[in-house]
C-alpha cells in the first residue's frame, strides 16, 4: 500500500526525529543544519532543519521516509506519524 503524503504534510523536524529515535535510530553527528542519525542495521538519515518547528516539503519527506528510513505506512502508524 502506497503511502499517503497528504496526511504528513505538516510533520515536522522534531516529530520525525521522535520517530527515528523510536525506531531505533541514534544521532551521530551535526553539520550545519544537517542532522545525521544511523541505525544499527545500516540505514542512514539525514534530516536538514534550521528549527525543529520546521516541516518538510513533499520530496524531501518522500525521500526521508522511503529512500532513507525505508519506512513503510505500517512503520508510520506504529510511530504514530500519520494522522
């Protein structure tokens, strides 16, 4: 089941954090803006806010979510992303 984006339209930075780290991801390092968080299996994400009342727009969450965390709609429910 695709995903659908236009129930997370207006996650933002601090919200996704909370999942990843509930996923089990931990921060590794700052840059800048660029929050970068790995996960004992491999993945890696990147997550760019300058506040963490920051929301992405669609591409960026598409590739955070599906590129990066390879999170499916299940994982978003269980982390309680979706609305």
């Amino acid at each position: 089941m695709p995903i659908d984006y236009s129930k997370l339209r207006n996650i933002t930075a601090r919200e996704l954090i909370n999942g990843l780290t509930h996923d089990g991801f931990t921060h590794t390092r700052t840059n800048g803006s660029h929050r970068r968080y790995r996960h004992s299996d491999g993945r890696r994400v990147t997550v760019s806010c300058h506040v963490l009342s920051d929301t992405f727009p669609p591409k960026t969450l598409k590739s955070i979510i599906e590129g990066q965390a390879r999170w499916t709609d299940a994982d978003l429910q269980r982390l309680g992303l979706t609305k």
